[in-house]
C-alpha cells in the first residue's frame, strides 16, 4: 500500500507463506499454505494464456494471498478471497468507474484536467526524457493509465495518432519478470507484435535473465519497466518510483502509477466491505458515499474523506458496503483483474460518420468484459489522425486521451452471494454520523499538490506537442 | 444546509412542484450588443417581478392573484458564444446535437432518443429559457405573453429587440403521480435530504471566469412525444418488463422464486389496493438492481437509476426530475400528441449525458429492453421536439435577474 495520504496498517508477508526470493522458476513446487487452503484459483487476468503452468497460476494466486493478508485490519465476514465457496455467488460487473483523471477536475475544472492528464512534451525537448509521460504519471491514477501515439504527418507536423489504454495491473508484470522471462516476453510481444530485447525489460546489458537471481531479475525489472509502485522494500533497494527506461512508457504495457495497484485495489473492496450504516428513526440504512469516508474506521490518523472525491474509490467501497449492508458476501470474481466494462465509441465521429471499427482495438482478454487494453485511433499504416476525429454532441476536435477515457468505464468483476442477516451489533461497528453537508471536493488536499503541477505545466507547456 | 437555486426547483424537504408549468425560449437577433441584451433582460426581470406581485402593466391598478407564480432564468451555451461572452461558459454546459435538416436524428451520439422525424429545428436551442411554475394554467402562460409585451415595447422604443421569444410550451403536473404510459412516473426520485447534492454546482478551489455558476444549477429540458399507440400494442406482462415495476401498484419487479420469470418484490404494496406512493410502501419506490436478471436490468428504471452512488458524485447519474405532462391535440393519424415535458436539474449536464450515451445506461436504447432484441415499436416509442441545456446563476440578492454579473466579465461592458 503505498499512498493516498492515509495511515495503512500493512504487515509483512507471512513467513510462512511461499515469496518469490526462495523459489527456482525451473524446478519449484508451490505448497498452498496451510492457513489457507482455498477451493479457488484466479487464473491469469483476463484470461490470457500468459499463464502457461500450474506453478505461476499458483505464484499468482500467491501474490493476491500475500496482498490480503497484508490487509487483515480490513478483512471482514463479508469479503473471502474464495470465491468458490460463496453462496449462491454471482459474477456482477456493476462495480465500475470512469476512466478519466478524477482529482484535477474536481480541483480545477475540466479543461485543466484535459491538459494535464494529456501532458506530454515535445521529442527532443531538453526535459522530454523526464516529462514525456508527466501526464500519466501524475494524474492517470483511476485504475487505467494511457499514452498517446503521435506520429508526423506529411506536411512533417507531429500529431496525435492513437491512443492506447491499459488496465493491466503491475504487480502481475513484476511476477512473470521475476519468475518467468519466456512468459513475461511472451506477453510483451502479444502486446507490441514483436520479441522484446533482454535489456529493454531488465536494464542495460542484461542478456539472458534466466542467469540472474529472481530478486535481480525483479530489481531490473522494476527499475526498467514497472517502477517501485510506492514498494517500500523496492524504494530502499534503490528502484525509482516511476521506471526510468522506455518501453512501457512507449507501449503502455500495464499501469505503474502507485495507487493503480492490486494492493490498493484490494484495499478499497475490503475498506468498503462492512456494514456502514446510520440509524435513521429505529432502522439501520445505508450510509453515503462521504459518510464511509468520513470517519476513521481501522486507526487511520485522519479519515480518508478525500477518497470520496475519487472515481475509483467511492465506487469500490461503496459497492462493496452495498453488499455488506445486506448481509452478502463478496469476492472477486475469477479472474481477477481490472477490465474495460464499456466504451462509448457512438460519441466519436470520423468525417461525420461511425468511427472505423477497425480503429476500435481491444485486446488482453478473453472477449468483452475481459479487455485490458484498448487501442483508439489510425494505425500506422493509415494517412488520417487523432485529431480529424470529433468527440461529443458539439463534435469537438479529438484532443488526446483523456476525453476518450471520460468515455471509458473500468472496473473488477465481483462474485456476490445471498444475503444473510447482519447483527445490530455488526451495523453498531460500523455506525457513521450523518453529514450536513457534502465533503467540499476542492478542499482535498491533493489539489494543493495539483496546483503545483499546474504551475509546473504553464511552465512548460510552449513544448508540449 | 442553505442553498442559492433560483425559485422554480422544488426539491426541498415539503415542498411540491405547483400544477401548472411554462416554459419560453429566447433567442439572440442579428449582431447582438450584450449591452441591450442586458437592458432587456433587465426589464423581462421588472416585467415578472411585477407579476409575482399581481401586477401587470397594462392594467394598472387592476391586481390579481399571481397565483403562486415562479420563473427560473437559465443561459443555453448560444448566450454566451454570440455575445462573446466564452470565457464565461461554463466548459460542461453542452448542446443537444440538431435536428438533421429533413427531420429526425439523434438528439445526442450513443443515446436511442431521436427527434421526431418532422422536427428539422430544434426551439429549445436557444440563448436564454424562463421557466414559469404556478397553480393556475393562466399564471404561467400570461407570464409568457407578457415577456413578448417586454419584448415588443423594448422593439418599439430603441427600434428592434436583441431578444426574439422563438419557443414555449406548457404542461400540467398529474395528481396521481403517473405518466401517459400509466405507470407511475419519478416514483424512485430521489429522497429530499439528497438532491441539493445533485443539483448544486459545487465550489471550486480556483477562481475562474465561470465562477458565478457556483450555487446555481443546470437545466435539461426534453420536450418528448409518447408513441401512446406503439406502447398500447404491448401485453401488460411486455409493458411492466420495459419499465420494471407493476403496472398497476408501482411495485418493482425482482425474479421469481422458482428462477424464472418476474414477480412484484414480495410484500410490495403492504396492503390489497395500495401502491408506491402510499407512505406505507415507501420503502419500494427504489428498486434494488435485480442480481439474477439481465432483462430486468435492462429495463427502464434501472438503467436510469443504477444505485451507484449517492446523489453527490456526478457518476450516480442521479437527478432532481420534475416534469409535466403535455396533450397537444391530435395528428393528422388521428392519433394523440401527447407526453411529457422533461426536466430536471443537475449539477453538470454531464450526469444526463452519461445516461443517455453510455452502454448499460439508457445508451443505444430508445426507453429500455435489450436494445438488440426491442420490441414492436419501441424503438421510436419516444420522440424529441425540443431538448436543450442551460446555467442557472444562483439567486439574486440585489434584486436584479440572477447571473447579470456575467456581464460584466466582458471587457466590453466595463
């Protein structure tokens, strides 16, 4: 758990449980620990066939183990990682959000946040190296990141020609990395259609990963492509936030902004997965969205109100506080990941008409609902660009991504079961007070950091493209 | 928690929307001098004070009864782009799309709503709408007539009008709280404590030119045709699948016990007779969405209202609906011309907009149903004569029409 300001009480891993660092990716055998013992299995997110073998399906479910029981201060009756044993459980995608940057247009408005989620500077500006995903790294942190392609036109001009988004969680990149190059390359070229170089995913004169240890692997890895995600242990080894090579800042290859994680995802479905209520006359009813946030519920310093102005956040937890209220349980539902629910593709126009639909490329899933990657725009062999498509009822010039991630809707796929009762005493744990008034998005103290990104980008953006 | 909406907005704890309802489209002349347009607009205000009064003045001396008489003051996006007023405009006010120039068309991509197919202008895309609400049919429609008095003695003493009335329609509130297709209508609306949060434009952390908006709200309004005799074709069982509630009680329809089929919630009304609007079945005017059930998912009232979230983030799609019904006479087919005058009120339009464009929303669907598998006719069972989007400014304090200070951000007028 890296971020959103808030006090987290995340513990170690088990000792126990299988880690990455003791395990030969040649010859292991993954023991289920005992603890744990589930009659579910996530396969590979979206159900790729990255995933070529018992054991990294099981490293897999491992890591998503590991991640919940970091969380145990949040685990809740009404939340199991078995999924399978929920009863009379259903696979719903309700749960879901806009794609778009919330935070800078509940500080600014949305123009503001347009131009900065879109940031992006000029090739060959001297800071390009550092800022040329300054957008995406900043702002793209609603559980879907994107990078737009821009290409030279035949008066030479650069302009934008696609845009590729992904949802693809990091924590399942840095497995392969660590544990299986062959699969990790086999998923580069099932995105970007050709075999990647060893050192563009493990760092400057690495050859053959298959000789470096696993924590080698996953440091150059990390380093390279994926960044340290807010990982404290990565951060002290030296791994930079944010990836400081090329290729996943190029090809989108999966999220990397810290709060995109399956740490965090998995924290705001537990966050949620309680009973919050208030009385109203002698009945128990649902609280709201700000009344969850509103109070610190496991210890946390402060309440983590500022949530509540998010897409992600209000969405997740209160889907899953929906449930708990009436006694369901819930889970995620196999496999788990973060999908492309829907895309509303009617509200774009090329020359007056439906977009082609050979523009319209999802992939990274096993049909829809399972997408975890969309490309929107010309391909590189077509003469047309970006901007000759229009967006909305005004038909409105096609800027970059973030107009097209206004319409996109992200979100997990849940297993939701029957309901049961739930005890006076399990609404009186999670008791909110009822508000006056709605929390005041623009007094969230992220927008004091936006206003710094704000300056920094009237700075800069002569250069930007 | 104390609000700045205008008069009009019936969404606080008690009140109701009074019976009758108006609504009248300005639109800018040739050229137009924001400066005229603000005197005009100036004496359209003095002209509907007087009326709220009981005054009017071609009958001085002769004083009525206003009969409770409201008017709301919205600017549409054409206010502002023609008086050069664009930094001004709020960025999320939006235009419907137009009719297409022989009629017919969608009113907005991805949404199944169209335009009549006679329709090739639309009245409600206008520089300035007045909403009138009062407790007689003559309240609300002699205001109408006499802001084209103000705007004909404004014509006749500086020679022309930058202000032309170029639309207005009326309708009636139903006492028995359903709409033309006979069932009951805004029933899971939202619960008074709620909708301030949804209508409200929220404060923001900056000052920008469109500041003024802050406290004040958005307009939608749809003037939409019912194709009564396509929805009259269906079997009542087809009828209560689109809407998702009983016809007769209100009642939302969940799965049935044995897995198949739909039932009424079970113990929904309370009682032999009753109905949602009873206060003892009040817990069943919001339906949960089905689990169990795409088609019931697919219908109406949980595309329109999908329970996300609570009514202050924009992604609940929730809104304040007070609409009227209209019967506009007969058709040449013999057939009535009635439906209703939507509105409601927002805090962006972008809450109306999602609804009608994206895909598990009302998106790609005329009212509701799988929208591969529509049946007979209910694909055009609602046509648009008229839909548009205004800003509201929050209510004056000193009097004057609420957002006249947008005047004063032109250069021009300083």
């Amino acid at each position: 758990m890296a971020h959103r300001n808030i006090y987290h009480v995340k513990q170690k891993a088990s000792d126990s449980l299988v880690t990455f660092d003791n395990l030969s990716f040649e010859n292991f055998t993954v023991p289920l620990s005992a603890d744990r013992n589930l009659a579910s299995t996530y396969q590979a997110p979206g159900k790729t066939s990255d995933l070529n073998s018992p054991d990294l399906v099981q490293l897999w479910n491992n890591k998503i183990a590991d991640e919940y029981d970091a969380l145990s201060p949040y685990h809740s009756r009404f939340f199991t990682l078995d999924y399978a044993q929920i009863d009379q459980g259903n696979d719903f995608d309700t749960v879901r959000w806009a794609a778009d940057p919330a935070e800078p247009n509940f500080c600014f408005d949305e123009k503001t946040a347009q131009e900065l989620s879109d940031w992006k500077l000029r090739i060959g500006h001297p800071l390009h190296s550092a800022l040329s995903v300054k957008g995406r790294r900043e702002t793209h942190n609603e559980y879907c990141e994107y990078r737009i392609v821009f290409s030279k036109d035949s008066q030479g001009n650069l302009r934008p020609k696609r845009v590729i988004f992904t949802t693809e969680l990091r924590e399942y990149w840095m497995l392969l990395a660590t544990h299986s190059p062959e699969r990790l390359a086999f998923a580069f070229e099932d995105i970007t259609g050709r075999a990647p170089h060893w050192h563009e995913l493990y760092g400057p004169g690495v050859t053959d990963p298959n000789q470096l240890s696993h924590e080698d692997r996953l440091l150059g890895f990390a380093t390279w492509v994926s960044g340290g995600g807010g990982d404290s242990d990565l951060m002290d080894s030296g791994v930079p936030a944010q990836p400081i090579g090329r290729v996943n800042n190029l090809n989108a290859l999966f999220m990397t902004h810290r709060i995109n994680g399956l740490d965090d995802l998995l924290y705001i479905v537990l966050y949620g997965a309680h009973p919050y209520a208030k009385r109203e006359n002698s009945a128990w009813i649902p609280a709201t969205k700000d009344e969850i946030f509103s109070k610190s519920h496991f210890g946390e310093t402060d309440p983590p109100i500022q949530l509540a102005c998010r897409h992600a956040d209000p969405a997740a937890a209160l889907g899953a506080a929906g449930q708990a209220f009436s006694g369901r349980q819930i889970g995620f539902a196999d496999p788990l990941g973060m999908y492309i629910l829907s895309f509303a593709k009617n509200d774009f126009l090329f020359d007056g008409a439906a977009i082609p639909k050979e523009w319209i490329r999802f992939s990274r899933g096993e049909g829809e609902g399972l997408y975890q990657r969309l490309e929107f725009g010309p391909g590189d062999e077509d003469d047309h660009f970006l901007d000759e498509i229009t967006v909305g009822d005004e038909e409105a010039p096609l800027k970059g991504g973030f107009q097209i991630a206004q319409r996109i809707e992200v979100g997990p796929r849940l297993r939701i079961g029957s309901s049961s009762t739930v005890t006076d005493a399990e609404y009186e744990a999670f008791e909110v007070q009822e508000l006056d008034q709605p929390y005041n998005c623009a007094q969230a103290s992220v927008c004091r950091n936006l206003a710094r990104l704000r300056d920094e980008y009237e700075q800069y953006r002569f250069s930007e493209v | 928690m104390t609000d700045q909406i205008q008069e009009g907005v019936y969404f606080r704890p008690g009140e109701r929307p009074p019976d009758h309802f108006a609504i009248a489209f300005l639109t800018l002349s040739n050229a137009p001098d924001p400066i005229r347009v603000r005197g005009l607009l100036d004496d359209i205000w003095n002209t509907i004070e007087r009326l709220k009064s009981g005054d009017v003045a071609d009958l001085p001396g002769q004083p009525f009864d206003p009969k409770n008489l409201s008017a709301f003051l919205g600017f549409g996006s054409s206010f502002f782009r023609r008086l050069a007023l664009d930094s001004a405009m709020p960025p999320e006010l939006k235009r419907f799309r137009p009719p297409k120039p022989d009629g017919g068309g969608s009113v907005s991509l991805g949404s199944g709503l169209n335009y009549g197919p006679d329709v090739m202008r639309n009245p409600a895309d206008a520089a300035i709408s007045l909403q009138f609400t009062g407790d007689s049919a003559l309240s609300v429609r002699r205001a109408v007539v006499e802001v084209w008095k103000t705007i004909e003695n404004y014509s006749a003493s500086h020679g022309s009008s930058p202000l032309i009335l170029s639309g207005s329609y009326t309708g009636f509130g139903r006492e028995d709280k359903r709409s033309w297709i006979d069932f009951f209508d805004g029933t899971s609306n939202m619960r008074s404590d709620q909708r301030l949060a949804a209508i409200q434009i929220k404060e923001r952390s900056i000052q920008l030119p469109d500041k003024w908006k802050e406290g004040g709200t958005f307009l939608c309004f749809m003037r939409i045709r019912v194709a009564l005799k396509s929805w009259k074709s269906l079997s009542r069982a087809d009828q209560e699948i689109l809407v998702g509630r009983d016809k007769l009680t209100g009642c939302p329809l969940v799965v049935a016990d044995d897995g198949t089929g739909s039932t009424p919630i079970p113990g929904c009304p309370f009682s032999s007779g009753g109905n949602v609007e009873d206060g003892e079945n009040e817990q069943f005017r919001f339906a949960s969405r089905p689990a169990g059930s795409q088609e019931l998912r697919n219908s109406h009232i949980h595309r329109a209202n999908q329970g996300r979230s609570t009514s202050s983030d924009p992604e609940s799609r929730l809104v304040f609906r007070q609409g009227y019904e209209f019967l506009d006479g007969i058709d040449e087919d013999g057939n009535p011309v009635l439906g209703l005058n939507f509105v409601s009120f927002q805090d962006t339009p972008e809450r109306i907009l999602g609804m009608l464009k994206l895909p598990g929303w009302l998106g790609n669907v005329n009212f509701g149903g799988d929208e591969a598998n529509q049946p007979p006719g209910m694909d055009e069972l609602l046509t648009v004569f008229a839909a548009g989007f205004f800003v509201s400014a929050p209510v004056s304090q000193d009097g004057k029409f609420p957002g006249r200070e947008i005047f004063s951000i032109s250069d021009s007028l300083t």
